[in-house]
C-alpha cells in the first residue's frame, strides 16, 4: 500500500464511549455498573462471533480501570498468556479463551477459584460459544456458567452504517449512503476493519484532492489489495 496510508490517524483506544452497543445495551449498562460500584458481579463470560466487540470490550473495561488508578490487566490466549497471581489485582481480562492450551485451562481454572476465595476482582472472560459448548475442562467450563454470561450480538447493517457515519463526522468528513453499503458488500465487515478503511478513504481523499465518491473508494481497494 502506498506511504500515504501509513499516515492515518491511530484509531482511537477502545472505550466503553466509543463502542457501538446495538443489540449489547443490557451488556454496557452492567459493566458500567460494575465501574460504578453499583453491580457487584464479579465474574462475566462474554461470547459471540470474531468482530463482533468482544476484545473492545474487553480492552475498554481495563482501559476504565486503569484510568481510575487501579490494576488491571489484559491478556489474550491467542498469545502467551500468563495469569496474574497477585490477590491485589482489581479487574483481569482475558480474551481468546477458546485458545487456551491444557496448561493455561488449569492456570484459569485455579485463577477462578483463587479470585472466588480470596480475591474481589472482576474476571471478565471472552470466548466464541457459550459455555456449555467450550471444547475445555468441564470443571472450568461449569466455573464459567456460575457467573454472568453474556451473548455479544454483531451489529445489524443499519448499525453498522450509523456507526461509519458517525466515525467519519468525528474525523472531520462525510460519507455517503452508498459508500457504506459499498464497503458492507466489497469489504471485511467488522467495524475495526470498516473504520480503518474510512480513514484510509479520507486520506487518500485528500492526497489526491478529490471528492469521496465510489470510483475513488474502488480504486483505494485496488491500490490496498
């Protein structure tokens, strides 16, 4: 891809502010509970399908804890993932789940019993299926149906459609109902991948000075792929 597409913005860090809820409204008015200290629930299992928010999720309560001077930590089983052993943590976060090897299941599985006995930190957990279809221990996988569990709904392509607008009008641009439908069709459809596109659209835009219209997000596909 060409230099100018290196100069994009960062996207902005995941924060319950800027995640779209849709259909996740009951979701974000716990967890903002929890950081209010108005829920007390203290183990949440997230699950639904890749792109559909988790990890920002999962990412922006850290992010909220952190701001607040506590700790908190944030880890994926897609990577090495080691569990904190320290009872002073406030919020632990863990992603991936359904990628954890037979190791890492029983460094979970003796985290979640540690956290119930002895510690008072949110555990927030995420995986792709419900609990009950988790292919781990079954010892875990009946610790993890014992607190919260949450469904993540993927936003419909009205939400989705929304959400790109309002991204473009915070960046100083507008797109069209057609340019988002274009993108929805030729695209990847997870909202990361459609705000990095929309970006790279504006800068591109405005390298080449001209309007954001269809040819000129076909040919930035072009140039992308």
């Amino acid at each position: 891809m060409q230099q100018l597409l290196l100069d994009i913005l960062p996207p902005p860090s995941p924060a319950l502010e800027n995640f779209q809820p849709g259909k996740n409204a009951e979701l974000l008015h716990m967890l903002t509970g929890i950081l209010s200290g108005r829920e007390q629930e203290r183990f949440v299992y997230l699950w639904g399908k890749p792109g559909c928010g988790k990890s920002h999720v999962l990412q922006a309560v850290v992010a909220a804890y952190t701001q607040r001077n506590l700790k908190a930590v944030y880890c994926s089983a897609k990577k090495q993932c080691e569990f904190p052993v320290e009872n002073d943590m406030d919020c632990i976060a863990i992603d991936d789940i359904d990628d954890l090897n037979a190791a890492a299941q029983i460094g979970l599985f003796n985290l979640y019993n540690q956290l119930r006995d002895e510690g008072h930190a949110l555990l927030l957990l995420s995986g792709t299926v419900a609990p009950m279809y988790l292919n781990l221990r079954q010892d875990l996988v009946t610790r993890l149906g014992w607190g919260l569990v949450f469904q993540v709904h993927e936003l419909t392509e009205e939400e989705k459609i929304q959400a790109m607008k309002t991204h473009a009008a915070d960046r100083g641009f507008e797109i069209s109902q057609e340019i988002c439908l274009y993108l929805l069709r030729h695209g990847r459809r997870d909202l990361p991948s459609l705000m990095m596109t929309l970006d790279a659209l504006d800068r591109y835009s405005l390298v080449h000075q001209r309007p954001i219209t269809i040819p000129l997000l076909r040919e930035l596909l072009q140039v992308a792929s």
